[in-house]
C-alpha cells in the first residue's frame, strides 16, 4: 500500500506539472507532440489529435515534447506560427513556468483540503477554531530508543500506562513523563491507539537517554484535530503554501550555497526510497498529514524546477532571459549540449541520493 501511494503521489505531482506546460502550449497555439509520463524507453502509447500520449519506463518525472522546443528540428514554412521558438520570449516563459505554478496551485488545494479534512493540532484554538478530541500523542520517536526497539510510532495514542500496582488513564504530557520517571527498575506497559486498533507494548526505561532520570525515549504533547469551512480552508490553505514555500526555498538556497562550499549534510536529503518511507510514516498517521507531506513534495518539486539548471524548467528559462536580452537564439549545439550534460548530471544525482536512502535503511 506505501508504494502503492507513493506511485500514486509522484503520478499527480508530474501529471500537474506536465499538464501545467500543456495546457498554456496548446492555450497559444503551439503545437504539442507527446505527453509522457516517466522517461524513455516507453512502455506503451496511445494518440489522440496530434498528441501522443506515453507511458515510460523510467518513473521518476515526467515531459511534454513541444513542437519547436528542438531548435535543430526541421520546420515547414505552414507551421512556423505554432513553433515555440518562434512564439514571443513571454509567451515561452509562460509555458516554462506554468508547471511550476501547477505544483504550487496542487499544493494549495491539498493543504486546503487537509484543513477540511482535519489537521492534527495542539490543543486550545488554532486558525480560530478549537481543537477538538484532544489526547496525548506520541510526535517524536528516538532512534534506537527503547519505545523505537519496542515499536512504538509517532503518531500513536497514549491511552494509558501501568507499571505493578500503579496505573495511569488518560494521561496528560506532564504526568506521562512524572510515571515514566517514577519507575526505577522493570518494564512499563504502555497502551496506545493505532489506526482505530488498541496496541500493548512492554517498555524497560533507560537512563542512558537522559542522565538524571528514566526515559523511554519518546517527545509527546496533546493534539487534537482542527477542522475548517471550505472558505477558511481556503484562505488558511493559501498562507500556509506561501508560508512552506519561504521555508523551503530558503532551506534549499543554504543547501546549495553550502554544497558549492563543501560543507552540504546530505543526511536530510531524501530521493525517491526516502520519500516513500516518509509516505508510510504519514499513511499511518492519516488521510490529513499524507496529504501535507504530498503537498510538501509539491512545493519541493515546484521550487527545485526553478533553479536555473540546465534541464530544469528554470534553466530553460535562464535561457529564454539571456535570448531577450541578446535579441537572438543561443546557438542550437550550445542549448542542447548544456541541456543533455544537465539531466546526466540529475541523473546521477538521483542515482546518489537513492544510494544514502538504501544505505539508511540497513544502519
């Protein structure tokens, strides 16, 4: 089932874009030759017009082959007017950048949603609205901490905990940490609620987490869930997109400028194996948080396509600013050089990153 939403989550997120760069071609006219899903070799095709529609065997991404993109392509005098090279600079850059602006419109609709869903959310009043079914909540786990070793998940229920004779219901963050401490020597029973199902679980305490007293390792607080009306939804929707995308565009210009320095950790780097994990972790805790982290990858893959690189949308669009500011087409050997050096090198950096992810999953 993770894979399963995986696919399912990347399939949106490159049909959105793709379809963003289709739909404003086709909107001025320029002719549109395939519509691909994955990269070549192609599986299978179907046409419809003159658009061919494909299915390929590489996954991760997605294309759309515009008439006129290939600027060593051979045109006929009939159908220079639905050439994108001989369209105006603006309207190149309003094809190149609408896919961009599809993902950030994806993840403001499914942020949106998520607040009509239900978000987790602390208790007392968020967005102007209480916080309803408040209960203690696992939200952190420690690696190779006695609760990770035992199985417990963030996102789990705290229903109670007993140790002997003493039992705690129902209990609050404060008095969760105080019975967890209290308890000098043997196992803790900790009842929780996981996807609607009551789970046990045995867990030892351990000082080696913290010095003065006995942890188990795991963060809690209360949280409920906040549901909006569909016009707050909207509108909170909108703030929190543009409030993820500053964050996540400045997170990633100090990952570039630290990469160029040497000193980048690509330990929070995650590629397609990490970001399936990240959707199992987010499938057990919700319809609500999976579609945040889908929207998350959204405005990832939206503000990556901006960096002008060769290959990606933004370099595309360096490109197209450099030929109005030079009043003439950068040389064809030049273009597709620079293109076709640019996706090996993405290539290989996909292959990297997916390396670590494998390598992860075996420390």
């Amino acid at each position: 089932m993770t894979i399963f939403l995986f696919l399912v989550i990347l399939a949106v997120l490159v049909l959105v874009h793709e379809a963003g760069h289709f739909l404003v071609a086709k909107f001025f006219k320029i002719r549109v030759d395939e519509f691909g899903f994955g990269f070549p070799p192609r599986l299978l095709s179907f046409s419809r017009g003159e658009t061919r529609y494909s299915l390929n065997l590489i996954p991760f991404g997605g294309f759309v082959k515009i008439f006129g993109e290939d600027p060593t392509e051979e045109i006929k005098n009939d159908e220079a007017h639905r050439n994108f090279s001989h369209k105006p600079r603006s309207v190149q850059a309003l094809v190149l950048v609408a896919g961009i602006l599809g993902n950030f419109l994806l993840a403001w609709l499914l942020i949106s949603v998520g607040f009509m869903v239900g978000l987790p959310a602390p208790e007392g009043e968020q967005w102007g609205v209480p916080v309803a079914n408040t209960a203690l909540t696992i939200i952190e786990v420690l690696p190779d901490s006695p609760a990770e070793r035992a199985g417990l998940r963030a996102g789990d229920t705290i229903l109670s905990f007993s140790h002997g004779v003493r039992a705690l219901e129902n209990p609050s963050p404060d008095a969760a940490s105080a019975f967890i401490s209290d308890t000098s020597d043997g196992a803790i029973s900790v009842s929780v609620e996981r996807g609607g199902k009551p789970l046990l679980f045995a867990i030892e305490p351990t000082r080696a987490l913290i010095e003065w007293r006995p942890a188990i390792g795991i963060a809690m607080d209360m949280l409920g869930v906040v549901r909006l009306p569909i016009h707050r939804a909207l509108f909170f929707g909108a703030k929190a997109t543009a409030l993820l995308s500053i964050e996540v565009g400045r997170s990633l210009a100090l990952f570039i400028i630290d990469a160029f320095t040497g000193t980048a950790d690509i330990k929070n780097l995650a590629g397609p194996v990490g970001i399936a994990g990240l959707v199992g972790q987010a499938r057990a805790l919700g319809a609500a948080p999976l579609l945040s982290l889908a929207a998350l990858i959204s405005i990832n893959l939206a503000l990556i396509n901006l960096i002008p690189f060769p290959a990606l949308d933004g370099g595309r669009l360096l490109f197209v600013a450099i030929e109005a500011i030079r009043r003439k087409a950068i040389p064809a050997k030049i273009a597709q050089t620079a293109n076709a050096v640019g996706f090996i090198l993405l290539l290989l950096f996909l292959v990297f990153v997916t390396y670590h992810d494998i390598a992860r999953l075996f420390n």
